[in-house]
C-alpha cells in the first residue's frame, strides 16, 4: 500500500508550476525584514489614499459590520473592530513575547525588566508635562493624553525592518517599554478620559482574569480552556468601557510556559507561533493604515 505522505509523480507533476510562482513569496516572508516591508508599504498606501480620496477612505472604516450579539457585543464600524478587536490579538502576541523574555530572556532579571517600566513612565510623562506648558490654559489643554501613548505598531514593525542590524536586547527593551506605556496610557483614558465605567463588567473582566491564573496554578495546560476564557474577559473589557486590548495582555500573563510533558510544545510558544504571522502580516499594517492614515 503506498504511503499518503508520499506524492506520487502526477502529483509532483501538477504542483511543480505552483511551487515556482510561490517560490520569491516564500523566500520574501522568510527574510527578517519582509514584516516591517509590509508594514511600510501599508502605511505609504494608506497616507496616499486618505489624502487624495479622503472620502472613501473614511467611508470605508466607518463602514458598520453587521456582526453583534444584542446587550453583549454592539454593531461596530471595521475601525472600531480593528481597534477593539485585531489590536487585543496584537497585544495577546506582544504579551506572549514578553512574559518568555521576563522567564527566559533579556528580561529575566529585575534590573533589567525595571528599566523599560521606567523608560515608559518618562515616556509618558515627559511629553505630557511638554503638552501642558504650551496649552496652559487654552482650550486644548485637556489633551495632555494624547501625546502619551506610543505606536507600537509601528514601533515594531521598524524595528523588524533592520533586522540583524541591531542586537536582540535593543529589540526586547523598545517592545516592552511600548507595551508598558500603551498599558499606562489605556489606564490614563479609563481614569480621565472615559465618561462612564460599568464596574459590573470591569469585575467581572477581572475574576476571570484570577480565573485563568488559578488554571495556571493548577497545571491545566489546554489552550482551548485559556482562549474561551479570554475571550469573556475581552467581551468584559468591551463592555466595561474600558479599552478591550487590555485582555490580550491580562491573557498573554497566564498562559502556561512549560509544557505537561517534555516532548511537547508549551502552549506560550504554540500560541506565540500560530498568531505571531497573523499579527505581523495582517493587524499590524492594518493598525496604522488606520490611524495613521491622514496627515
């Protein structure tokens, strides 16, 4: 009986012309840099589009998606499901990459974990204190939030582009001070910029959180339980009136980083592998493309 895994020659045969024309697409998403290339060019298209049709490119992310769930998920526009949706799997991705450098990497030691938790309260508050001295006073100077907040997208996605260029620390210290100031510049908007919170949802967001973290404690490794519950501390998030992005980290914090049994793969490095591609080729430009789109 032949074996299936074993494509017999009329097989090889029709997929030889296939394997040509993927070939420089392959090698293109194999090079180090091709996610920060996709990244730019989003961005390129992006500001080339909002500037010279404006119109359709502002009817095209407020165009409503006829998806929700009556009194749990609203009707939201695309921009409103990229921001609250793709960005809390960026941030899951982020979270993921992370907690594996606080455990094993370039952030294992304290010093060394501290510093970008201190880089990004400078980073968030330097540009406020700059904000507040020249709108003293004046109409705007409530936003002194604005300038806060760092685009890790983009942040990242330069950072690929250089690739081998720069050392991996580099790299692991701007991905952590980004995450640290987003996180802080969320909890700023919750505090000072949000109208009303639904503490109902934000605590019930909050005990499956310790939910998932008892889990961990207690050895269970199935990625299946971790997702299910995430994704009822996304929806509490969503409803609570606070940015629904902070669940992919709350998330990326409990997933389990050692396995159940040596020969198998961690559910933190599995899940870092089946989304890390999806984040950079897909939510990543679309981040930008989005929030960056107009000059």
């Amino acid at each position: 009986m032949k074996c299936l895994s074993q494509p017999d020659d009329k097989l090889r045969t029709a997929i030889a012309p296939y394997k040509v024309i993927l070939r420089p697409f392959r090698r293109f998403f194999q090079t180090e840099a091709s996610s920060g290339i996709v990244l730019l060019a989003a961005v390129a298209i992006a500001l080339a589009w909002a500037n010279l049709w404006p119109g359709a490119y502002e009817a095209l992310w407020e165009t409503e998606i006829p998806f929700g769930i009556d009194g749990l998920v609203p009707q939201e526009s695309l921009h409103m499901w990229i921001n609250e949706g793709l960005m809390a799997i960026f941030f899951l991705v982020v979270g993921l990459e992370i907690k594996r450098e606080l455990l094993d990497g370039e952030l294992s030691s304290r010093k060394q974990a501290m510093l970008p938790a201190i880089a990004a309260v400078g980073g968030m508050l330097v540009p406020a204190i700059i904000y507040l001295m020249l709108n003293a006073g004046g109409a705007g100077a409530r936003g002194w939030g604005i300038p806060m907040a760092t685009d890790i997208a983009l942040a990242i996605g330069v950072l690929t582009l250089l690739g081998t260029r720069i050392p991996l620390c580099l790299k692991v210290f701007l991905t952590a001070l980004a995450i640290f100031d987003d996180i802080g510049a969320v909890i700023i908007i919750a505090l000072f910029y949000t109208s009303t919170i639904s503490w109902g949802y934000l605590a019930a967001g909050m005990m499956l959180f310790i939910l998932l973290l008892l889990l961990n404690r207690l050895g269970v490794r199935s990625i299946a339980v971790y997702l299910f519950v995430g994704s009822g501390i996304w929806l509490a998030f969503l409803n609570s009136g606070v940015h629904a992005t902070i669940a992919g980290v709350l998330l990326a914090l409990t997933i389990p980083a050692r396995s159940a049994e040596a020969d198998c793969e961690p559910p933190l490095q599995l899940l870092e592998r089946v989304f890390q591609p999806w984040a950079a080729y897909v939510i990543v430009p679309l981040l930008p493309s989005r929030t960056r789109g107009s000059l």
